[in-house]
C-alpha cells in the first residue's frame, strides 16, 4: 500500500506541476539575439522541400527560401555572423517541437490548416498542393475505390491521413491502414510490396518516385482528396517576428526571385541523383504568389468547407 | 528488388554514421554519470527514515520504473520545454536543441534504474561499518562518504556497467522522435537509398559488437573484484 | 487540463478518443502475454540447455543468449519486419509481407517473445544453478536420470526461486511492447501519441497511458506477490536472504 500511496503522491505532483497551460511566447528575435542561433527544423525526405542530399545535409525549396529568412534576421539583429543550426523533425513531432521552443521556424511540407493554426502560426504560402496516392504500376490500382479491403501506409501526423481516413469512413472501404513515420519509410512500404498505396501530398510522390530505384515501377493516381497550401512554421502571437517572415516571403514573391528558387528546385536537377523533377508552377501557386496570404485550409481538408 | 546487395552504402555513409555513433556515445556516458549521480541522491533519500524524503524518491522511481521509456521520451521531448517554461518563466528554457533534450530524459530515466542498483549495493554494505563510523565520532555525510559508498559502489561496479550497457542499447530508442543518433542515421541512410536490409544488419553487428564487447570486460572485471573480496 | 477530450468524438473510427485507449490497451496486453508465452518457454528451455553438462547443448543456447542480449530491441524489430521477408526466398516474403494476417503485430510478438527470451534463459539458468549441488547428487543417487532430476527436482525448485525476477521479466515485457509502435502497433503509447496530435491534448493523452501502465503493472506486481507467498518453499527463499 505503501507504494501505491507514494505512486500517487508523485503523479498529483506531476500533474499540478505541468498542468500549466502553455506561456504566451514572445520575442524569438530576441531569443536569436540572446543565444545567436536561428533553429531550424528540417525534415528527411521531403522532396524537394526539405531533403537530407548525398552528404546528409539538408536542402531543399524551403530551406533555401528559410536561409532567405535567415538573411533578414542577421540584417535585423545587425549579427551577420548569426549561426543556422538544423534540428531533424517528422511529421509527429515538427509542431510540438516548434511549439517547445526548439526550433524557431520550420521549412518542410507543412500543411497551412485552420486548425494547426490553433497551435502555430504559418508565412505566406509558398505551395499548392493535395492528396493523391502512389502505388505499383502492375498492382492496377486506378482510384482510391480499388483500395477496398487493402494495406494503404501513411505517414503519421500529416492531413493526408486524415483525408484517407475521411474517405475510407465516408466510403467504408475497410482499408488496412498502416502508420509509418517518415515519408521514405511509407514509400519503402509501397516499394517493398507492404503496402499498396501511399496517401501524401502529390508532389512529394513525384519527388520520391523520381529517386526511387525504378522510377517507372510507380504511378502517381487519383484526384486531389484535400487541398494542402504549404507555408513556413512557425511560433504564434509573435507578430514582430510573422511580420519579419511574412516580408522576406513577400518580398522573394514581388522581386521575382521566387521564379529563380522554384525553377532551382522544380525545373532542374537535384541532388542526390540529379534528377529533374519537371514540374510546372501551378495557377494555385502563381495566385498564391501574386496575393501573398496565410489561409489555411478548412477542417474538411478543403480551402472552402 | 533486394536481389542484389550493395553493401557499399555502408562506406559511402559512414562519416555520417560516425556522427551518430558520437551522439550516442556522448548520450550513453553523460546519461550515465548523471544518472549514477542523481541515483546515488535518490537511493540515500529512499534509505532515508523520514517518510517525508524517503516518499518522494520511492515514488519517482516507481514512477519512472512503470512507464515504458518510449512513452518516457515522449513526456521528456514533447512536454519538459512547457515544464522549463512554467519554472523559469524563460519561454526558450528550452532551445536545449536535441541532444541536451536526450541527455536530460535519459538522465532522469536510468536515475530511477540506477537507484534501485546503488540502495541494494548501500544496503549490502554491514551495518557494523555505518555503527563503528559513528563511534569514531564521524557525522551522517561523513560516514556515508568515506565509508559506506566507497564500499558500496567497489560492490555495484559490474552491474552499473551492465546498467550502463542496457543504457547504451536503450538510446536507439531516439529515433522515435526523429534525433540522429547511430540507429537514426542508419536508418535515415537506409530509408533515403532503400537499403534497409544492409544498413539494419550493419547497425545490428556493430551494436552486437559494442555491447558484447563491453560485457565481456565487464566479466573479467567482476572476476577479478570478486577474487579480491575473497 | 481538459481530460473531457476522451469524450469527444474520435476523428475516425465511430466512437470517442476513449475507445482509441481501449483498444491500444487491447493490443498491449496480447502482444504483452503472446510474447510472454514465447518468452517463457524459448527461454526455459535454453535455460535448462545452458546447465546441462553436454557442450553441445550449452553452446548453442549461449550463443543464442549472446546474440539476443547484446542487440537493441528496436534494431531486432527492425530485422524481423524489414530485413527477414528480403532474406528469405521471394514467394516466401511475400508472404510474411502480405499473406501473414496482421503482419506488424505477429512480427512484435516474435521480435519481443524471442528477445525476452534471452533475459528469461538467464534467469532459469541462475535459479537452477543456485539449487545446492548436493541436490542433483543426490537425486542421481537414488537413481534418477538426467532428464527426470530436472523434471523432479530443479525445475520445481528452480521456478519458485525466480518467480520475483520473472515477475519483472514480464513488467519489462509489458513495457518494452511500446516499441512495437516502430512497426506500426497501434499499442497504447502509439494510441496516446495519435490522440496528442489529433486533439493536440499531450499532457493529458500521455497522463492516461502513465496511469493505465502503472495501473497494470500494480496489479501484476499485486498477483505475482499473492502467487509467490502460495509456492514459497518453507525455510528455502529466507535461506537466500530475502
């Protein structure tokens, strides 16, 4: 009884403890001034967003757009000797850790939504994108309907497996849903005949079917099952340094510099395998790009639910 | 498709593999001197006669011993940076950074473990030697010090090691949260080049390696410590 | 603090984010006991192996104890559901892949039930070979065979010695099962981290689970004692100093 006694004490403990909600956090200017490090978060393989290249480094069209952002801060804080430091983060654990303080902005292929935007805060679009599914070519998978009673993979924490799911509800299909995560895990599920489709955004499918092994084993399919506008992530309630990131967006968006990163990245060969993705900006991007704005989609997955 | 292996990714990652070999050493030793030391204070806190410092400790280390470490991890990495907010009132307490993060989970985690280890090994020590300390005229503290743990901690050497060793295993369990350690890097490599059969049989052998090796000096060692008690 | 949450609608499945506890509790506890099934009687025997005086038996069953102790558990999960199914011949990975129902949770109860095992061999082994060696003299006196002193007298002997440190083989059992969540278990600690990020409720998701971990473990913790003073050997466990 003793134990249990003691048990309990430390869990009441804990819980007044923590129990705290969270604080108001202000200033992550002031915190890079105070530590002279901007974090940012970047992810392992979201191609051609934020990648780990040939020699592990991470790369990619949000990083080079959030080094742009770096470039303001160091003009701000008047510190051009201000160091960049990465902090590697999933799907799972990108917000949370954002949130925590452990990073000050995020770079990926972050979906803006209504609801994340309870939690985070979210720069100007810099991506229009949406859910399609990336399956074998010989597994004859033509629409999401022939995923009836199969294994489909997700990567944890993304809308694209909220929006399966949503359809798999609305739909019964019973599929067999697999969590995995990180999207080089979930395509692996796919490549390794595990699963037979993968839910994500299409073009990080482009980006991994082009740096899979056989590229022309996989067909990207299906019509768009939600609406996912990408943006920079970062801490709420902190308008001096949104304002900051919002300009540098804005500003990469009016010079036409933007064109130059996009054609780097979507029009060009990318490391590690030098393979040109192709693919053409989009009319969403380009009024994106002509409006800058933060809206997020609705909790239907769609920009207007 | 795994037809044919192709073990040179091995050779072609392994600087980066190096680096996450360094995050799990550094975690593995600092985790553990931390862990030794907090564990020291808690096991005297247990061994205490008042309920009022021996409760608190019995309780985190029930706590702590109850939880799986992954769940543990999750806590640590998720909500400790709200925690270190509400304390300091600093709101980047926190900007610790990965590693730091690690360190401070792994610390409190193997401090409950090494616990139980050092108040059995204090407990092992007679209690004529705490009775003849005090009748030389040394104090609490004094007595503790240079007589009881010295003993006591030549006694628990080995399975602080074997603790230790467990801890070493144990900090692969990173990759939950995405952290580069050996086992992250591994599978980072192997995820991006689709090479999960060789980099996973890799990682295996060379923690195998590790923590056999270490075991086996760890042996010799308590051969030798016991012959010397004899 | 708003433990309400559980209440709620769950975002898919029917049901409230309770029933997504439930059913990670579910999956704890059978991945937890099938494993403990594996566990048990894979490490019995290899304990046994490792005390008898044949090498041929011994060596194997230490190699095998090496092998399992000294590789992390998350790298074992690893090989048994990435590397097996590419090692084996085609058709038969495929069919771990795909054929095998529930292929996470088989391919868990496996990884955990065999490396447990190696932890339960050692335990066996030390009971056995705490019993005083005069014991199996004797019995080998009075003319039984090998295979009948295990059976009659250290193998009884020998599992009510352990039963304390079995208990906590399968507490670490029951907490190592969270690992399973790498493969795509849908256990507990995967079940509270799914609810933290669709309601964004950590503290309170995570609390849950810490008082449903703790709460079994008591309860095990509470039943092993009960069976442990029911077996006791009068005069034999006080003789070990406990």
């Amino acid at each position: 009884m003793k134990r249990i006694a003691s048990l309990v004490a430390a869990l009441i403990a804990g819980v007044t403890f923590t129990g705290a909600s969270v604080a108001q956090d202000g200033g992550t200017l002031k915190k890079i001034r105070d530590t002279g490090v901007v974090k940012i978060g970047n992810r392992d393989a979201s191609i051609p967003f934020s990648y780990l290249d040939d020699k592990q480094q991470p790369v990619g069209y949000g990083v080079d757009i959030c080094l742009k952002v770096v470039d303001a801060i160091k003009a701000n804080l008047k510190m051009p000797n201000l160091k960049v430091e990465f902090v590697p983060v999933t799907s799972q654990t990108r917000i949370p850790v954002l949130t925590g303080g452990n990073i000050d902005l995020e770079c990926g292929s972050t979906t803006n939504s209504v609801e994340r935007q309870k939690q985070v805060a979210f720069a100007p679009t810099y991506f229009v994108t949406g859910t399609k599914i990336i399956v074998k070519k010989d597994a004859g998978i033509k629409g999401y309907d022939d995923l009836k009673g199969k294994a489909v993979v997700f990567t944890q924490g993304t809308t694209n497996e909220r929006a399966m799911k949503a359809y798999n509800d609305e739909k019964k299909l019973g599929i067999n849903f697999i969590p995995a995560k990180d999207h080089a895990e979930s395509f692996l599920a796919v490549e390794t005949g595990r699963a037979v489709a993968f839910p994500m955004d299409d073009i990080i499918l482009y980006g991994l079917k082009a740096n899979a092994r056989n590229p022309d084993d996989f067909l990207v399919v299906g019509e768009f099952l939600s609406d996912d506008p990408y943006g920079i992530m970062m801490r709420r309630d902190d308008t001096e340094f949104k304002k900051l990131v919002d300009g540098v967006v804005a500003g990469l968006y009016k010079s036409g510099e933007i064109n130059k990163i996009y054609a780097k990245w979507f029009q060009s060969k990318i490391p590690p395998k030098g393979v040109n993705l192709g693919f053409a900006m989009s009319d969403a991007l380009k009024e994106a790009i002509k409006n800058p704005n933060d809206t997020g989609v609705g909790p239907c997955g769609r920009m207007k639910c | 498709m795994f037809s044919q292996f192709d073990f040179d990714v091995i050779q072609r990652s392994l600087p980066f593999l190096w680096q996450g070999m360094l995050f799990s050493l550094g975690l593995t030793l600092l985790a553990m001197v931390g862990g030794i030391v907090l564990g020291t204070v808690l096991a005297l806190m247990r061994l205490s006669p008042y309920k009022i410092i021996s409760m608190p400790a019995g309780g985190y280390v029930n706590l702590l011993r109850a939880t799986p470490l992954i769940l543990v991890i999750f806590w640590f990495y998720f909500l400790l940076p709200i925690l270190m907010k509400k304390i300091t009132g600093n709101p980047y307490a926190t900007g610790l950074g990965p590693f730091y993060s690690a360190l401070i989970t792994f610390t409190l985690f193997e401090a409950a473990y090494y616990c139980e280890i050092i108040r059995a090994g204090i407990q092992s020590v007679p209690r004529g030697q705490v009775g003849a300390a005090y009748a030389l005229g040394l104090t609490y503290p004094q007595a503790m010090a240079q007589v009881v743990l010295p003993q006591a901690f030549r006694n628990m050497i080995p399975i602080l090691l074997t603790q230790s060793i467990i801890l070493f295993q144990d900090t692969s369990l990173v990759y939950v949260v995405g952290l580069t350690d050996f086992m992250g890097a591994a599978a980072k490599t192997a995820q991006r080049d689709g090479r999960l059969v060789e980099m996973y049989l890799f990682a295996a052998l060379v923690y195998f390696m590790l923590c056999f090796g270490a075991s086996y000096v760890v042996k010799r060692l308590q051969a030798r410590y016991n012959v010397g008690r004899i | 603090m708003d433990f309400s949450v559980f209440l709620q609608p769950a975002f898919s499945g029917g049901g409230v984010y309770l029933d997504w506890i439930y059913s990670g509790i579910k999956w704890t506890l059978l991945v937890s006991i099938l494993a403990w099934i594996i566990a048990f009687s894979v490490g019995s025997v290899l304990g046994v192996l490792r005390t008898t005086p044949l090498a041929w038996l011994r060596v194997p069953a230490t190699i095998y104890v090496e092998v399992f102790r000294n590789v992390p558990l998350l790298v074992q999960m690893f090989i048994w559901y990435f590397v097996l199914p590419e090692l084996v011949p085609k058709d038969f990975g495929k069919w771990l892949k795909t054929g095998l129902p529930m292929p996470e949770f088989t391919n868990a109860v496996l990884c955990l039930g065999f490396y447990t095992a190696s932890r339960v061999a050692e335990q066996v082994r030390s009971g056995i070979q705490s019993i005083p060696r005069g014991q199996t003299a004797a019995a080998l006196a009075m003319g039984l065979t090998l295979p009948q002193v295990y059976r009659h007298v250290l193998l009884p002997m020998g599992y009510r010695i352990i039963i304390p440190p079995l208990t906590s083989e399968f507490l670490n059992i029951f907490k190592n099962s969270s690992i399973a969540l790498t493969i795509g278990v849908l256990e507990l600690t995967a079940q509270a981290r799914q609810i933290s990020e669709y309601t964004f409720k950590t503290f309170e998701a995570f609390t849950l689970a810490t008082v449903v971990y703790i709460i079994i473990t008591l309860t095990v913790v509470f039943i092993m004692r009960r069976l442990e003073a029911r077996v006791r050997v009068p005069g034999y466990i006080g003789m070990q100093g406990k």
